[in-house]
C-alpha cells in the first residue's frame, strides 16, 4: 500500500514538471522582460466611454448618423473613420480618437455639429504624432 500511495505522489510530481502544464490565466514574466501592463480603456471628457453610449433610439441615430457621415467622406483616414462617436442621453455627443490632421478633426467636428448640434458637441480627438 505504501507504494502504491508512493508511486502516485512520484507520478503527480513528474506533471508538474512536463512542460505545457503551467497556469495560463496568469501572463508568464520572462527573463529580461517586463510584466505586461493592462491599461483601462482610454476615457474622453467626464470619463465618457462607448459604455456610455445611450440606448434611445435618437441618440442611436444621432450616432449612426454622424458615422454615416464620416464614413461617405473618401478623404477621411482610416483613423478618422475609426474614431469614437457617443451620445449620451442627454443627446451630448462627444468625439475621441485619433485622427491623421487637423482637417479631418474639424470636419469630423463640423459633421457632428450640422447632426447634433453645435452646443451638444464636445471634441476630444487628437492629432496621430509622427
């Protein structure tokens, strides 16, 4: 009996050992490696997120609306079309991302405005640095 109970603790030994068993839910530092750092999504102004994006059916359209916008300008950037569009219940509509150059800031700025409304606009986006 003692063996048998002596063999399994050998046995349970040698797969902690095989390589592949390691716990994957915790990411593996690495010699001469940094830990990976998770950041949180970035936040526009007053901690906007797309979270925050209101499910009444106007705040979806004014969203809808304005990416349909951006999206039938062919001179917008992929950035430009990538940027972040949320609309509050309030009907404020705030805009964060990156764009390629002050122009596609002010038209993706213009576009909102002639949707939204000038005052219900608030413009986070920021310039892609070279």
């Amino acid at each position: 009996m003692n063996r048998s109970i002596a063999a399994a603790a050998v046995a349970a030994g040698v797969l902690l050992l095989v390589p592949g068993c390691e716990n994957k839910a915790t990411p593996q530092k690495t010699a001469g490696t940094p830990a990976p750092v998770i950041t949180p999504a970035k936040k526009g102004v007053g901690g906007v997120t797309p979270l925050d994006q209101s499910q009444a059916s106007a705040d979806i359209k004014t969203t809808a609306d304005i990416r349909s916008a951006i999206m039938d300008d062919k001179s917008m950037s992929i950035n430009a079309q990538n940027c972040k569009i949320i609309t509050e219940k309030s009907g404020m509509v705030t805009l964060w991302g990156v764009v390629d150059s002050q122009a596609e800031k002010d038209s993706i700025e213009s576009k909102a405005k002639l949707i939204a409304g000038a005052a219900k606009v608030v413009n986070q986006l920021e310039l892609k640095t070279k």
